[in-house]
C-alpha cells in the first residue's frame, strides 16, 4: 500500500510493501482498460518538449507529454507535474474543464511513473507557476513499480549503477551530466571533420592484442575455428589505412581490457585514436590544445574547475592553454631518486624499487617495461593535477612509438596527464618495419617471461608496413577519463550508462 506525504513543494509516493504497490497499480490498471482505454497505445504526436512550453505566452495552445512526478488531488482540482528529457512542468486538471467521469476516471486510477500526453492551454497559478491547463488527456503507459522514492531520495550507489534508469529519472544532475557527454561527442566529431579527418570504424575482434600494454579478453569464433582477442586499442587498422592512402583517419569506439576495476579504469572503455600522415608527435600536441580550446567553448565550460585528488582534496585545474612540459625520466628521478634510463635487468631495478621503500600490487612478476611504467603511477602521476604534457620517454616503453633523433634511448611521444589520471597519450608513429619487427621480438620474449601486458608479434601488420609508410603521428584518449574531469566525477562508472557489475 501506499500513502502521499509532501516535503516543501514535492507530494511523494512513500511505499511500505512493494508487492501491495504492484498489485494496486496493476488493479489501476484494470480500471483504464475496463473504460475502453488501451493501457500502451502505439504512440502519441508530442508536439512541444516542456522546456519549450515553459516559453509559450498565457493562454498559448499546447501538446506535449511526460511521466507524472507528483500527482496531488485537491477536492475538484488535481496538480501534476509531468517530466520529460528536457524537465519538469505542472499540469492542472480541472473536474468543470474534463467533465466529472474522466476526472475520476484519471484521479482514481493515475500512479506516479505513468506516462501521459495532455493537450491544453497556458496559464499561471495563484503562486505565479506557469502550467497547462488539461483540456484533454490521453493515457500513454502505465508504470507497475513505482519511481524513486523523493522523499527519502535514491542515494544507493550499485543501485545507480545496475539501474541507471532509476538514476536518470530521480535526478536531474545526472541527466545533464549524459547530455552534457552526447554534446562532447558531438563536439569531438565537429572538430575532427573542421580539421579535415575521416572517420572510420575497424574490427573489434582481433587476431593479438596489440596497441597497447594490456591484458585481452580471449573468445572464440565457432565459425572460423580461431581463438581471438577483443581489441586493446584501434592502432594498427588505423595505421594500416595509412598504409592504404588516407591520410587523417579518426575513430571512437570501445576497447576492451582485462584488468582490475578502480576509480579510473574500467574493463570496457570508450577509445579514441586518430592518425595522420606528415605530423610529428609536436603537430599532436597543438592539435591536443586546440580540441580542448574549442571543446570547452562549444560546451561553455570555464577554463578553471574545481576538481577532488584520489584523497578527496579539492584542487583548482586550469584548462588554459598552452600546458606546461615535464621531462618523464626527470619526473621520476625526483619523485623517487631512481634514474630508469640506467637499468637493462628487471630484477635490479626491482630491488632498487625496493630498497627505496616504494611497493605496488605485482611487482614480482613485472618485466623491466611494466616496472617502469607503475614506479611512475606510483611515485608521480598522482601528483600532477594541472594539464601537463609529460615528454621524453624511454624507447623500452612504447614499442609502437619513433625513436627521438636527439637521443636513441628515448621515444618521440607525450602524454596528457590530468588531475592524477593519463587521459591522452600520442606518439610519432615508427615507420621502420625492421625496428618494428626487432621490438615485437623483444615483447614477446617479455611475454613468455610472464609479463601479461607485453604486446605480441602482429605478422599482418608487418607486412602492411613493409608496403611503404609515410611519417605518421597517432593520438589516442580516453573519452570516460576526460568526461569524469570536465563532470567534476571521481569514478568512472558516474559517467558510463551502464558500467559493468557483478550480478546480483
């Protein structure tokens, strides 16, 4: 069963017994189809969203519909607030406007959660709020649970995540927050096509997990008879049109990495990588800058936000542009007094990592590249809040990357960093299919020593390079990272729909 209680201006549904609740609306339910009402009519024309009747004039003709939020009967007079994806207005149903056996029909039988469409004309209230006045109704669809509860409020956290609905329909925050992601994508594609790239779409199912330092997922196609990965990344068909003879080439869509859940990595992501031919890694970073300066003014974000640190202290981040440089050999050097440029041995760099009292999760079976990489995660990146462009890395790191002409230990690549978290990192692209083959062979044999994110040998992309390769630099993003960043989000799963969870 179920009583009302109000809280401010809001009536709330308050439900001590939710199998009562049910077999109440669907008794309700029963009520319309006996009145020869079709309970869920095939549709309806919305002539107007609520936002844009909101704007009308008094006494302007209206269409339109929504959810019922707040149903609050008094004597001949009946409120309702009605929400659709662009918010909330109050609708007013009158027993002299409808006549006495609609207006029961609709005050005995409506729940919160049903959809209707109202067609009627504006007005303002006594306390001055602009609302409908119902002339005539038509059911839309009736909701046997009820929505989120107001008065109490939908604070469940898994609950958010497993029901996003839920979430989306109790509160506004969020539905701003995914509208807000559907603009930035939107933006995203604005800018690749003002700047002259083509998108693509490549193959999500993938013969090795290449691209990237990552552990795959393993599946199997029944058809084929073959073992396959989900793609790590979208890089090499990327790099292979190339090859082909396009020269800017971009691409959003998932990838897929089987690693352990936190707040910044999730094991199904939203990628982006672009490609083109003549740039550097330098080309990459301007136009890493120049997507941010037009992002945030098609968005209207201000350049400088407040953002929590993996402690939860607040930090101002200034998106202004230009960012500032770091070496990453340096970086590390000062944060942990360990030079990784002098080490060739996993194990001595390991009891280095060790002597100076620094630990992290796997260390022991780490080869000399994962070592590297998590010293920095550990003793750096968190402390880098501002946009920063970390350069200089070491060749062992990213074997898909050029080696820089000023040092051959180092590669020519960057990475974004923001707020602790790696949200872009782009490379001037090796084009040497010799080198190439000589670092595969080199991962390979880390692999087979048990370093899991070791990248295998990619004999098709071999070849595709042997055909002839121009100077290419490539970019990839994370699209969650950057979106939890400009949401003011700690966790990732606060700006996926539906992240992924253990089941119930």
């Amino acid at each position: 069963m179920s009583t009302q209680q109000p809280q401010g201006e809001e009536t709330v549904e308050v439900t001590t017994d939710r199998v009562a609740e049910r077999a109440n609306r669907l008794a309700k339910l029963e009520g319309f189809k006996a009145a020869g009402i079709h309970p869920y009519p095939a549709k309806f024309d919305k002539a107007m969203d609520l936002k844009d009747a909101r704007e009308l004039e008094e006494n302007a003709a209206v269409t339109s519909a929504g959810r019922i939020m707040l149903f609050r009967q008094m004597g001949s007079i009946t409120f309702a607030h009605l929400q659709d994806s662009t918010g909330r207005m109050q609708v007013v149903f009158k027993k002299d406007t409808l006549g006495a056996d609609l207006y029961k029909l609709i005050t005995k039988n409506h729940d919160l959660g049903d959809f209707i469409g109202v067609e009627g004309t504006i007005f303002t209230t006594k306390t001055g709020e602009k609302s409908i006045l119902v002339k005539t109704w038509t059911f839309l669809g009736k909701a046997l649970l009820p929505p989120p509860d107001k008065f109490h409020g939908l604070k469940d956290r898994e609950l958010l995540y497993r029901q996003r609905y839920l979430d989306l329909m109790a509160n506004e925050e969020t539905r701003k927050r995914f509208t807000l992601r559907s603009d930035f994508l939107r933006g995203i594609r604005e800018f690749y096509w003002q700047e002259g790239f083509m998108e693509v779409e490549t193959s999500t199912l993938m013969h090795n997990a290449t691209g990237a330092a990552a552990r795959p997922y393993h599946t199997h196609n029944n058809a084929l008879d073959i073992d396959v990965v989900l793609r790590i990344s979208h890089e090499l068909p990327l790099k292979e049109l190339i090859v082909g003879g396009f020269e800017k080439v971009f691409e959003m869509g998932k990838a897929f990495r089987n690693e352990g859940h936190d707040p910044s990595h999730l094991p199904e992501h939203t990628h982006l990588e672009h490609y083109a031919a003549f740039w550097s890694f330098e080309e990459n970073i301007r136009f890493t800058e120049r997507m941010f300066d037009f992002l945030l003014d098609r968005l209207n974000l201000p350049r400088q936000m407040t953002l929590k640190d993996r402690d939860g202290n607040e930090h101002t981040v200034d998106w202004s542009t230009p960012w500032p440089r770091e070496d990453y050999v340096e970086l590390i050097k000062r944060d942990s007094g360990i030079d990784v440029m002098a080490y060739d041995s996993a194990d001595k760099l390991r009891a280095d990592i060790r002597a100076k009292g620094i630990e992290f999760d796997g260390m022991k079976s780490m080869g000399l590249t994962t070592l590297i990489d998590n010293l920095y995660k550990k003793v750096s990146r968190p402390k880098i809040i501002r946009p920063t462009i970390l350069v200089n890395y070491p060749k062992i790191l990213q074997p898909l990357a050029r080696v820089s002409d000023k040092d051959s230990r180092l590669v020519d690549q960057f990475q974004l960093v923001v707020n602790g978290w790696e949200i872009v990192k782009a490379y001037s692209e090796l084009v040497d299919p010799i080198d190439q083959r000589e670092r595969f062979v080199e991962q390979s044999a880390a692999k087979s020593q048990g370093d899991e994110e070791a990248m295998d040998v990619d004999e098709g992309y071999l070849v595709a390079m042997e055909h002839g390769m121009p100077p290419i630099s490539g970019w990839g993003m994370g699209v969650d990272r950057v979106m939890a960043l400009l949401t003011g989000q700690d966790n990732l799963r606060d700006v996926i729909l539906f992240p992924l969870m253990r089941p119930e």
